[in-house]
C-alpha cells in the first residue's frame, strides 16, 4: 500500500516541479532556496545524543526513537506500528488540498519508518507529554522527510509540547503530520520553535475532527529563517471546537509563512484563528487564514484575527483571512490589523519617567502577551515569555 502511495507522490512531485509564486499558497514565499537541499536525507542513521524522560518521546531525523519509547510512562496506553505496515488507505491519506502540493507529494515518496501512534480509548493523562525532535549534524544541508499519524482515542485527554533540539547548522525539514481526534477527545498540541540557523522548516499538519473535539494549536516561533506551516482543521461533526493561537518574532530576514484552512462540515461547530507577527529589520510574515462553512454547517461559529507589529520600515507582513460561506444561520468574522508602535503610548509611558527603549519594550510585550495569555500549556507560555525577552534584548 505504502510503496504504491509514495510511486504516485514521486510522479507528481516530478510532473510539477518546486511550487511557484503563481500559487496562491506561494505567492509571497519563494522556494528557490529549497534547490540547496537537493540531496535527500539516508537512512543510515548513527547514533546521537539525547536528553530524555518518563514524559518524552523522542524522534531523530522525524523517525520515532525505540528507546525513548521504551522509557515512556504511558506506553501502556499506547499502540504504536510502522506506517510500512497499514493497509488502511483511507487512514494513510491526507487533505485533497494537500495532495495537491508538489512538497507535501515530494515529502510523502521520501519518508522512511514513519510511525501510527495511537492513544487507547479514554486515556487521560495530566502530564505533559514532550516530543524532542533530534537531527544529526552529519546531514547539514540535507533534506529530512517524516510522516507521522497521531491516534487520539475516544474519551481521551492529551496534551503535547513538541521542541526542536539541534546545533547551529542548516538543514531542510519537510514534516507531514496527521491527527485523528475521535468523538469527545481532547488534544492540546503546543509548539516551540526558536532557531537561529539557516534551517528551512515545512510542515503540513492535518486534523481530523469527529464529535465533540476540543483541539487547542499553539505555537510560537522564534528567528526561524524559513517557517511555513500548512494547517488544516476538518471539522466533521457536531459540537467540536478548534483554537489556533500562533505568535512569531521575526528579526533580519527571517520569513515565516502560516496556511491555515479549516473546514466547518457539520453544525454547532466553532473554530478560532489568532496570529500576531512581531517583525524587525527586514523580517516577513505571511498570513494566509481560510474558512470554508459547508451548505447544512448550521450554526457555525468561526473567527479569525491576524494583527502585525513593524518595527522597521524594512519589514513586511501579508495578511489575506477568507471566508466561504454555504450557509445562512452562522457567526463568522475575520478582521486583520498592520502598524508601528503608537507614538502617543510611548509619550505616555515617557511622560512617567519610562525611557525610549523600556517604553516600547513594555509595548512589544503587551502585543504578544495577548496570544501567549492564550496558550493552553503553561509550559509553552514560559517557554514564549522567556524567548520574547531574548528576542527583545538581542
């Protein structure tokens, strides 16, 4: 099954090529530097270094570690295969949309012991569960591609905080994700990206809604070179509910690119976009938010909110939120904001003995403290405040 699905992403990949600014989704991120990574990453994995724990899974060049599994507290809890294995295609594929880009294609016919990680029926665990993404520095300059499927069993409450860990050198990380949440789940998935290398990050992350889901995403990403995320939210049943809450601090030319589409397909669901973009020197961020309400999505509710802060007349933000709607009895919105920092607050600040450079501190904190205060994992809100004050004094 698997071999049959990678010879048909190959030949789709090889028919259309590195996307274009032509596309939509790449209209304002070139790919051209994604010819540096021409050479695919080998198998040959050696060993490395890790840091792990009773509450970590651990995962090296996108390929889930044995051992660390082994270690893990709640392994009990846990049925985990090889991807090699399935023979389901409906739980192999992914969003049509997805199977329509040429690097989500190039990622699936590259990919090696992807891993099916599925947590059992009512499984609730308080803990925090840490996935540590490794890379090898034998392979700079190389492209990594992982595919890894999440189960989220019925009844159960997960939480996750997944973290890079890699020394200063540059790679290209193609990540596909796809998460199946079962009826009354609950997944809070938080992710902490601060990196000052040249590595080019893109990611594709699918989620499955069934009835009565809470899916919390939070992300922050921090001086990443190259960041685009692709993000899609299905939502296919009644009573679920999908928060998104990302902030990203650019600085130099770091570009970071966010996709996100969610689809409302059944009634009395609602959904949530929440983006800010602090940008500095001659940094870029790419806002692309989609909400698609099918014909029957009665009583939806959806929102989207991008705000931008520039702090250089270099910088640039790109803000395109969209609403489709096939249905009449809905609550939908979008609004997106770009500007400076106020000059009358900063005034204002100075007026009560608050230097120049403290006063637009206390600002830029104000702005991204709104979306860190909505992270659902504290953890990811330590990490967050602790990252904004470095990239602030830095």
């Amino acid at each position: 099954m698997i071999d049959s699905i990678k010879k048909n992403s190959l030949e789709f990949f090889n028919t259309n090529g590195l996307p274009s600014k032509k596309l939509e989704n790449w209209k304002f991120t070139s790919s051209r530097n994604f010819k540096n990574f021409s050479e695919p990453l080998s198998n040959d994995h050696k060993s490395v270094n890790f840091d792990t724990d009773e509450l970590s899974l651990v995962f090296i060049n996108g390929i889930l570690n044995q051992e660390s599994l082994k270690n893990f507290k709640f392994s009990h809890l846990l049925e985990v295969q090889s991807l090699n294995s399935i023979k389901s295609k409906n739980l192999l594929e992914c969003s049509e949309n997805f199977l329509n880009e040429s690097m989500f294609n190039l990622g699936i016919s590259e990919f090696e012991n992807g891993s099916y990680i599925s947590f059992k029926k009512n499984s609730v665990i308080e803990e925090v569960i840490n996935i540590k993404n490794y890379f090898l520095k034998d392979n700079e300059d190389k492209r990594i591609s992982s595919f890894n499927i999440f189960h989220i069993g019925q009844g159960s409450e997960i939480s996750i905080m997944e973290r890079d860990f890699k020394e200063d050198y540059s790679i290209f990380n193609l990540k596909l994700n796809k998460f199946i949440c079962e009826d009354s789940s609950i997944l809070k998935y938080g992710k902490s990206f601060d990196d000052n290398s040249k590595t080019h990050s893109l990611s594709y992350s699918f989620y499955q809604l069934k009835k009565d889901v809470s899916l919390k995403i939070d992300s922050m990403v921090k001086c990443s070179f190259f960041n685009k995320e692709f993000i899609e939210v299905d939502l296919n049943d009644t009573g679920s509910d999908a928060k998104i809450n990302i902030l990203n601090l650019g600085k130099e030319n770091h570009h970071v690119d966010n996709n996100i589409l969610i689809n409302h397909n059944a009634e009395h669901c609602t959904s949530f976009q929440h983006v800010r973009n602090v940008l500095d020197n001659k940094s870029t961020a790419v806002f692309n938010g989609k909400v698609i309400v099918s014909e029957g999505a009665q009583q939806t509710d959806s929102n989207q909110s991008n705000k931008n802060l520039l702090l250089s007349l270099d910088s640039n933000a790109f803000s395109n939120p969209q609403l489709e709607i096939y249905a009449d009895d809905v609550s939908c919105g979008h609004g997106s904001t770009t500007g400076a920092l106020d000059e009358n607050s900063i005034f204002y600040l100075r007026a009560r003995g608050i230097n120049r450079a403290a006063a637009q501190k206390i600002l830029i904190k104000a702005f991204a403290k709104e979306v860190i205060d909505d992270f659902s994992l504290s953890s990811l809100q330590d990490i967050s405040e602790i990252a904004l004050d470095s990239w602030i004094d830095g």
